[in-house]
C-alpha cells in the first residue's frame, strides 16, 4: 500500500497539471467565441429595430398611402383660403420648393421620406389654390352704380316662379368705366319680366338700365361669402335692370370656343325645357336641377326643406 500511494499521487498530478494546460489553451477560444457571439446580438438587435418598423400597420398599408394624397391637397387647399391675407406668389413658390428639396434631402428610413411627400402633396395644393386665383383674376365693381347702362352678351338665363328672371352677361360695357375697372361678368335680375314674357336668348347681346353693386360680403362672421364665389365664377358685379333688355347687333361670330360653350348652354336649356313639359310643377323643377344644375325653378320652400333634411349638398352638386 505505502509504494501504490504515491504512485497514485503522481498521476493525479500529471492529469491535473495536463488539465489546467488545456484550460489555459482553451481560454482565449473561449473569449473570441464570446466577442462573436456579443457581436450577432448587438446586430441581431438592430436587425430586430428595423423588422419592427416593418411591420408597423403603417409601414403594411404602403400599398394605400396615395388614398390620402387628395386629403392631403384639399389640406394645402384650405391652408391658402385661411390665410388672412393673399399669399405672395414667391412665398408659394418657396413652400413648393422647400417641400421639394426636404423629399431629395429626407430618402432613408420610413418616417421622414413619408412625412417629406406628405408635405409635397400639401404644398402642390396650396399651389394650385394660388394658381387658380390668378387665373380668373378680373375686375370688381368698388362701389354701387345707379341707373347706368350696361351691355353685354348673354350666357346664362335662369327664371324663377315668382321671382322673374335673371341674365349673366360677358360684359362689354358699363357707363363710361374704363376697361381696367369694368367686371369681366354681371349678373343682372330682370324684375320687369312678367313670366310669359320671353327672355334674351343665349349668345344674344343686349343692352339695359341697371343698379349695380359689388357681390356681397358676409352678413355675419363666419357665413357663406358669396363675394369669393362670385370672384371665381369673375362675376364682379350685381344688380337688378330698370328696364326691359334690348338685343342689339352683335359684334360678329362667335369664336370657336364661345360657339362650344353657347352651344352646351343650349343644349342643357333645352332639357330643361323637356323635363318641365314631362314633369310640371315642383318635381319638375328638381329633376331639372339634378340634372342640368339649374335650380331657379325650385322654390325656397322646397331649399328649406331640402336643408331641415341635411341634404340640400345633393342640389349643390346637382349636374
């Protein structure tokens, strides 16, 4: 037993020193698995950010994104008619082109190039508003003109069951304005027409007395500003005849363009003029709205009801 002990001893001592050998050889595998492994983690953690982003609802609905585009320019639109005062057109410009360069500058990642062609979208119609107004642009009357004569070529007659007829004219003349001060259109009432009496025929140039006024502002803050209609239909002035229309000689043909025009006028007249003979009476005169457009055979009774109902907007945009 004594010479088996330290025989025993010494292979427990060979084994343990060959095992702490191999530990230390080991060590440094060891530690470079461990970089590694931290290194895949640490990626597998921004891999991870970037799959989350992904599959954001928003980032799964990229395919609807331009659903919104029309919201989003009805917004620029809205932004340009709140405005207090009329937006200079370099400043347009520059909102346009600002958007433009934020889309360029704004490519990576999924919030800003969205947030960029939202912007984009915004400003083009804010763009647009302005364009808009520039292009009917014309004259308005500044104050209110009495007895004075007025001619002009017939675009539009619209008659009313007790309230006579109304004529729009191109205007061609008023008094002595000059022609940097004359409205493009007027919109005139015919009170002396009695309802049978025939009304000036479209395309037709006629010359009478009447009281103009420019279109109305607001009654009260916040209601129906028909003055800003009126600017984009150019109809600067409004008023009511002293006298019975006269037709007289017109200034030569018409242009291609004006015949076209006449021409539909015409046409949605005449089926007016059918569906009244097919549908006397006040089912008529909506018939006639929601197809035509014109609404001067409706009575302001029937419009009440139409808006106690919350659908007169079915008459707004009728045809």
């Amino acid at each position: 037993m004594s010479r088996a002990t330290p025989e025993l001893v010494g292979v427990f001592r060979r084994e343990a020193g060959q095992s702490a050998r191999a530990a230390t050889a080991r060590a440094p595998a060891t530690g470079d698995a461990f970089d590694a492994a931290a290194g895949q983690s640490t990626s597998a953690r921004g891999g991870g950010r970037s799959h989350w982003l992904e599959q954001t609802p928003l980032a799964r609905e990229a395919d609807r994104w331009f659903l919104w585009a029309p919201v989003l320019f009805a917004f620029g639109i809205a932004a340009y008619f709140a405005a207090p005062v009329e937006p200079p057109t370099l400043l347009v410009a520059a909102v346009v082109l600002g958007a433009v360069l934020l889309k360029l500058i704004w490519r990576d990642g999924l919030i800003r190039p969205l947030l960029a062609a939202m912007l984009v979208i915004a400003a083009l119609g804010f763009a647009a508003a302005k364009v808009r107004s520039l292009s009917v642009d014309a004259p308005v009357l500044t104050h209110e003109l009495r007895n004075v004569r007025i001619t002009g070529d017939v675009t539009r007659v619209e008659r009313f069951p007790t309230r006579g007829a109304r004529i729009t004219l191109d205007v061609v003349s008023i008094g002595d304005l000059p022609e940097d001060m004359r409205p493009r259109r007027a919109r005139i009432r015919l009170l002396s027409l009695k309802p049978d009496d025939p009304t000036p025929g479209l395309g037709a140039r006629v010359r009478l007395r009447a009281t103009l006024a420019p279109p109305s502002r607001p009654a009260y803050p916040g209601g129906y500003d028909f003055a800003r209609a009126a600017y984009f239909m150019q109809l600067g002035a409004v008023g009511f005849a002293l006298d019975k229309p006269e037709t007289v000689p017109n200034r030569g043909a018409p242009s291609i363009g004006e015949r076209v025009a006449i021409a539909i006028r015409q046409l949605r007249a005449e089926i007016g003029l059918r569906i009244a003979k097919a549908l006397p009476g006040e089912p008529g005169a909506v018939a006639n709205a929601l197809i035509t457009g014109d609404r001067s055979g409706i009575t302001e009774a029937t419009l009440e009801a139409y808006r106690d109902a919350g659908i007169v907007h079915i008459l707004s945009i009728s045809g």
